[in-house]
C-alpha cells in the first residue's frame, strides 16, 4: 500500500462512506471552493465526486484545468462561506499561482483530475481524481459536537434545492426545507453559541429565500 493511499484511509476516506470535504479550485483567475461528498477507490487508488449540473466548480473541470486540491474541514463556518461565497480569498492559502488549500483545515489531499463523466440523468457529472500528495496541517485532537454536523448538513440539502427544483420534484424540495429546520433545532438544541445560532438561521432563510425565488412549493406539491 502506498504512503498516500494509507494516509487517505487514516485520514477517513471510505469505499462505502461519503465524506463531506471542500475542493479548491482557481479558473480565469478566480478562487472557488466547493463542498463536495466524496469516496475512495481503493483498487484505483483514486478519489471520485459527483457535481451537478449548473455547479460552478464544473466549469473548471470543463475548461480542462487539472490540479486542485481537496480539504478535510471541521469548522463548519467555512462551508457556509464556501457555499454562500463569503470571503474566500480570506478563507484560502497560496501553494502556488494555480493551486490553494483552506487555510484552517486540518489537512488537504493534492489531486490531478483523471476524468470527467456526465451520468445519464443528465443532471450530473461523475469525477475521478487521483490523489498526489497529503499535507497534514493539524495533528491535535478536537472534541466532538452536534453542531458542526447539523450545520454542515443543512448546506448540503440547501444545495439540493435548486437542482431538484429543476427536476420538478416539489415535494422533495418542500422535505429538504423540513429537513434544514430539523437540523437548526439541533443547533438550538447543543449550543447556546450566538454565532453558530446565526449561521443556522442563516441557511434557513437563504432556503426559504431560494425556493421563493425560484417559484415557491406550495401550490405545487
């Protein structure tokens, strides 16, 4: 086994889990990070995401650049920026002119894109990447809490929102919303933290907001 196959599967990449992370790219001179659910293959020795249609992270793949990186994350503020593009070249570290890393992860997998495939449902598309390095960047234990998670899952059912909505699937865009209120009662629930409190009021009304301004749900379901 090689060392950056081991230190993957260390790290917590899963043939069976997804594991929520944020990839970092650059195209026409502009950082982008995106939250993305990604799995391991280990006879390939390859990580592989899915990315929908009308993602911004997509048009780079298009646009044939190669090299990004993937982060392991645990502060979830920076997903919520990285989702709703708030500060980001604050949120990103230089390795070269091309390449960046999250600066608070807690390590970042160096990746060349293998391939780029649109599923047949039209909607996505299948990536395979193949990790070239592992930079570890914290090595000191953290306790574990509700909230992070509970936040870190409310974006990604807000970005489900529109593509499902797009699909005409009204009913799962109107669970996606009970879904993200269920995850601030959680937040409410574990912490009495101000700003944590306000992140997750934060999702919830950009999603109330999304759906509105998309067309609403309901006189459709």
């Amino acid at each position: 086994m090689s060392k950056t196959l081991r230190l993957l599967l260390e790290l917590g990449f899963s043939e069976k889990t997804f594991s929520e992370v944020i990839a970092v790219t650059k195209n026409n001179d502009t950082w982008n990070c995106s939250p993305l659910g990604v799995k391991l293959d280990t006879s390939k020795k390859m990580l592989y995401f899915y990315v929908y249609e009308g993602a911004r992270i997509l048009h780079f793949f298009k646009s044939k650049n190669v090299y990004f990186t993937i982060n392991i994350v645990s502060n979830c503020k920076v997903f919520f920026n990285c989702i709703f593009k708030k500060n980001i070249p604050k949120e990103i570290g230089i390795v070269n002119e091309n390449l960046g890393f999250i600066k608070s992860a807690d390590a970042y997998v160096i990746c060349k894109t293998k391939s780029l495939r649109k599923m047949r449902d039209n909607r996505k598309y299948f990536v395979e990447a193949f990790p070239k390095k592992v930079v570890i960047l914290r090595k000191k234990p953290r306790t574990f809490n509700r909230v992070a998670p509970a936040i870190i899952e409310a974006l990604i059912y807000y970005t489900k929102i529109k593509p499902y909505y797009e699909m005409r699937d009204y009913k799962y865009v109107n669970e996606l919303l009970q879904r993200i209120t269920y995850c601030r009662d959680i937040v409410y629930h574990s912490t009495t933290d101000s700003e944590f409190r306000k992140t997750i009021d934060l999702v919830l009304k950009e999603a109330f907001n999304l759906v509105e301004k998309l067309g609403g749900v309901s006189k459709r379901t």
